[in-house]
C-alpha cells in the first residue's frame, strides 16, 4: 500500500510541474488494415521515458494500456492492441473494424515536459456500386443507382441536359455500413444512355467511381428506338403454376391417345396373324346331307296324269247325264 502511495505522489508530482502540451484531431482509417496511431511526433528515448497510458473509449470496450520505465506493463484490453515501445510509442491495431470505432488518449510523460492527444478514431469502407437499373412510375422513368461505403457516399449525376435535384436516401445496416440510393427523374424523350452515376474521390481515398450501365429490372416491356424510350409498361406477371398444370395435362393427352393408338395396331397385327396361322388348323365342319325326296309321279309323267284327270271327268260327267 505504501509502494502505491509513493507511485500516485510521483506521478503527482511530474504532472504538475512537467511543461505539459495537449492537441485533439480525427484520424479515419479503412476497416481491415493494420494501423498505426501516434501519439506524438516527437521521438523519445526510453532513458527520458517516464511513462505511456492509451485510454480507449471504443464500440467494442473501455481499456487501458500503459508502459512506464519504474513499472510492469499493463494492458486490459487483450484484444491484439499493444504499444510500440520504438520511437514514438504509437498504438498498434490489427486488423481494425468498425467496433474499433472510438475516442483514443494518449498521455505521454518524459522528463522534458509531456503531450495528452486526445483522438476521434473513425472507420471508413470504399464505395461499392451494388446496384443500377431504370424504373417507371406514374409515367415517368428515373435512374437510380445504389453504393454502399463507411461513411455515407455522396452521389452525383452527369447529364447532357440540366438535370433537377435527384432524391438521394440512405439506410444502414446491422454492421454500421451505409446503403444509398439516388433516383434521377429522366426528362421526356431522354436517353438513358448519356447518364453517369459518380461518387467522388474527394470523399474518400481513392479514385471517382462512375457507372454508366442502366437497364430495366423486373417484369417490364419496354420500346426503345435509340436514343428515345417510347414506352413503358409493366407486363402482367406469368402464373407458372397453371402454365405446368396446363403443359402436365397436354402430355398426358398425348401419351394416351398414342398410346391407344399404338394398341390398336398391335391388336390389328395379333388378328390377321391368328388368321393365318389357324385357319389351316381348323376343318370346314360337314353339312348335313338330306335324304333323297319321292319324286311326285306328276313331275315324272305330267301327260299322262293330266289325260287320266280328263276322262275321269268325262266319265263322272256321261254317267250323270244318262241317268
């Protein structure tokens, strides 16, 4: 207890009557790159070094970590940061993200005098165009192309007419990366062809990023004779469940219907074939034969029956008569 009592009125001591200089800045740096931040220009030998302590206020945590010269190190942040004990004693962050995000202090005392840094540590992600295409709403037709990047984009528009103001809106998402998206309302007979959507290199470190490419996405019909869009009109959206339903049952009419047909003439090949092979087989069966008829003596001697049909008459005809 008496060890730590003697520390607190040391230290004490240095910072009231060190010649003490404080500054603040921002420093931004792009998420997944290994950074180095300084506390101090000014290169201090170890032997002058009284003591580092980095405090940091971040997304992820609070900690701290320090040197000194009379003591160990201490570091309660146990997340890869560490102090480079060469040179300026700068803060070292690996593989830097957005929860690294914070405010960061450095007091640095040595025995000519000593500098607290007090800086705002900001994160930025390169723009990225994910997305561009043409839309058409209450008869108009707009441009619209969409970025995302750490901090916001700003997004311009290059025209070959004087353009009105585009409505520009942002979200972000879960991981703090920004999404904007820019519609520009195309005048009358205007082509799509002459636009370009840029975000500026003046906003982040890099070059201008433009896009030119425009097209319609959906279900729409479009007419276009170049360089005018003549018509826009939303087509009817396709109802595939009735279209397979409708295509399922036409195949299965025709399987059918071939495949009766295909019975048919083999039912057709089975009957002549039977014909020809059993019909040698097969014995016509025989006809019953009638016995021979008594032929009637008139079909043998009509004469003579008729002449004895005569006289009989005749007769019957005399004895009447004489009686």
């Amino acid at each position: 207890m008496e060890k730590w009592m003697l520390r607190a009125v040391f230290v004490l001591a240095i910072c009231l009557t060190r010649n003490l200089t404080s500054g603040s800045r921002i420093e931004s740096f792009k998420v997944g790159s290994n950074i180095i931040l300084q506390c101090t220009n000014t290169k201090i030998e170890w032997s002058e070094l009284i003591y580092v302590i980095w405090k940091i206020n971040s997304q992820k945590k609070n900690c701290t970590i320090t040197v000194a010269t009379n003591d160990t190190d201490h570091n309660t942040c146990q997340d890869g940061k560490y102090i480079n004990k060469t040179g300026n004693y700068s803060l070292i962050i690996p593989d830097f993200s957005i929860k690294d995000e914070g405010i960061y202090t450095c007091d640095v005392s040595y025995r000519a005098g000593g500098y607290v840094e007090t800086i705002n540590v900001t994160a930025w992600i390169g723009p990225k165009m994910t997305k561009s295409w043409l839309e058409a709403k209450d008869g108009h037709i707009s441009a619209v192309c969409e970025v995302q990047s750490l901090p916001a984009a700003p997004i311009h528009w290059e025209t070959p007419w004087n353009s009105s103001s585009p409505k520009t809106h942002s979200t972000r998402n879960a991981s703090g990366v920004f999404t904007v998206t820019s519609r520009l309302q195309l005048p009358p007979n205007a082509s799509h062809k002459n636009l370009t959507c840029v975000v500026p290199a003046s906003s982040f470190k890099g070059q201008d990023i433009r896009l030119t490419t425009f097209a319609f996405t959906g279900l729409f019909s479009i007419t276009i004779s170049p360089p005018v869009i003549s018509a826009v009109s939303p087509a009817k959206p396709v109802e595939w469940p009735f279209i397979l339903l409708g295509v399922c049952a036409t195949c299965s009419i025709v399987s059918l219907l071939t495949g009766l047909y295909i019975m048919r003439e083999k039912i057709g090949q089975l009957r002549v074939f039977k014909k020809i092979c059993c019909s040698s087989q097969i014995s016509p069966a025989p006809k019953d034969e009638k016995p021979p008829q008594p032929r009637d003596p008139e079909e043998v001697e009509p004469y003579a029956s008729y002449v004895q049909r005569v006289n009989s008459i005749y007769n019957s005809s005399a004895d009447l008569f004489n009686a």
